[in-house]
C-alpha cells in the first residue's frame, strides 16, 4: 500500500433495503488517496450494494464511511457530490430523453459555471461524445453509453469516483478501451473504486482488490496477487488462470 493518507475509510458496514434484513454484514475497505481499488466476487455478494452504501443511496444501520477524515455515513448523494465524490451506477445511467451535451449538463448541475471548463477536460477524454454531442443518449449503444454516464460523473471533477461494472454488456474492444480509460482517469489523481465482473482485467489494472462474499469484505491484496491466488483463481478467474 503506498503511503498518501486514507481518502475512503468504510468500517464494519451493515446496511439493506428493507429494516432487519441485512446485505452487508461487516464490510470493511480502506482506501488511500490517488488507489485504483477494484472489487470482485460473485452475483449478489453485496458489490453493488456497498457502493449504494457509500453513495448515501442505501442505509447504514451500523459501521462507518469517512471521507478524507469527515464522517460521511449515510450522508444524502448530493452532498457527497459537493464533498467530490461521484458514482456511475450499474444500469439505467444516463438521460436518455436528453442528448449526450445536455446528460453532461446535468452533471455539472451543482456548479454551472464550471460547465465549459469541465466539458473541455472530459471532451478530451472523450472525443467521440463531443463529436455527436447533440445526439439523444436514448439512441446510443451500451458502451456508448457508460461513455456518457461516466463523463457525466467526472463534470462535477471528483476526487473519489465509484464505478458499478463499467465492462458490463460491452464488446471485448470496448470493454479494453473501459478499462484504459478507467486508469487514465485514475493517472489525473482521481481515486477510483471499481466492481468489476470481469475480474482478470480489473485485476490486471487495479493496485489493490476486494473480494466480497455474502455481505463480507472477505480479503485484500494487490492485484497482482490476487491475480496469483489459488482460490481467487479457482472462484473467480476461471482454470485458465492457474
Ligand atoms: N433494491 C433492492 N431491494 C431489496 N433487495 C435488493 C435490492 N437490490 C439488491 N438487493 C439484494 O441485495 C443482495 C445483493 O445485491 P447486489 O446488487 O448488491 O449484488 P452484486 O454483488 O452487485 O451482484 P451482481 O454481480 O449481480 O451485480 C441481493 O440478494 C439482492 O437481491
Ligand atoms: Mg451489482
């Protein structure tokens, strides 16, 4: 682990849907300024719950979430925005009555003036979206459309940036691309905190991974050896690991 202070502090969080029924039961992550931190582990582990968590989006009934030493837990979603989080949900994540340049307008809704600046830096990352801009997302495919909600997350220039499976439903090209734009945004200082299904390539990326089992933050390690893990490889990455 590098040596910059903890910017994402999760402590033993228990939080669900419903009261009495917990999802997460004890999830513990520790994040430090400037980590690409990926998290896998099997369909209905509770990844996309802890990140709803963090987001103020499901309610923690027990634990705690600071950020950059502020308790945050179970703070309202557009207050974190202002505090320079920001959060691409798994599904349904962009407008798509909206075009791309008015989706990315609702992004940077919380700090208008900033709009031209910000469009100009994430253009820069996104090339193709400014080239169709007047476009309505409704009519763009899924990849193009991650494209666009993750743009959209990074108009508001947040420091912490929580990704629900942005490879999901893509081609093996685009989900490539995902992932190198994913780091490339981690390389301008975002910190990044990213599940992933596809746990080879995210591990390959991430300096540090989560696996997540029934609620439970059930391990930590470099990506690198988790890549190397007998049971990471036996569970999650298939025999062609080994
Ligand atoms: N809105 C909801 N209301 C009630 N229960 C929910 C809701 N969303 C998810 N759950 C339950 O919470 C558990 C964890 O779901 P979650 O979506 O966090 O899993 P996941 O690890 O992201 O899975 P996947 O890999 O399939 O995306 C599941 O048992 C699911 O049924
Ligand atoms: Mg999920």
């Amino acid at each position: 682990m590098s040596d910059k202070p903890v910017i994402v502090d999760a402590d033993d969080l228990i939080a669900g849907y419903l009261p009495g029924i917990s999802i997460l039961n004890g999830c513990t992550m520790q994040v430090k300024e400037g980590e690409l931190i990926g998290i896998i582990g099997p369909n209905g582990a509770g990844k996309s719950t802890f990140l709803k968590a963090l987001f103020g989006l499901v309610p923690i009934s027990a634990g705690t979430v600071t950020l950059a030493g502020e308790d945050i837990t179970n703070m309202r979603a557009d207050q974190l925005v202002k505090r320079g989080v920001g959060f691409v949900p798994q599904t349904n994540n962009v407008f798509p009555s909206l075009t791309i340049e008015e989706n990315l307008e609702m992004g940077a809704y919380l700090a208008p003036k900033a709009f031209k600046k910000q469009l100009e830096r994430v253009g820069d990352l996104f090339p193709v979206l400014m080239d169709r801009r007047s476009q309505r997302a409704g009519s763009l495919s899924g990849g193009e459309r991650q494209m666009v909600a993750m743009a959209r997350a990074l108009m508001m220039d947040p420091k912490v940036l929580l990704l629900d499976e942005p490879s999901a439903g893509l081609s093996p090209v685009r989900q490539d691309e995902t992932f190198l734009r994913t780091r490339e945004i981690n390389r301008t200082g975002v910190t990044v905190i990213m599940v992933e299904q596809n746990a080879r390539r995210c591990l390959q990326i991430c300096d540090r991974g989560y696996v997540l089992d029934q609620g439970t933050s059930a391990y930590t390690a470099t990506g690198q050896e988790l890549l190397k893990d007998p049971k990471v490889i036996e569970l999650y990455l298939g025999t062609l690991g080994a």
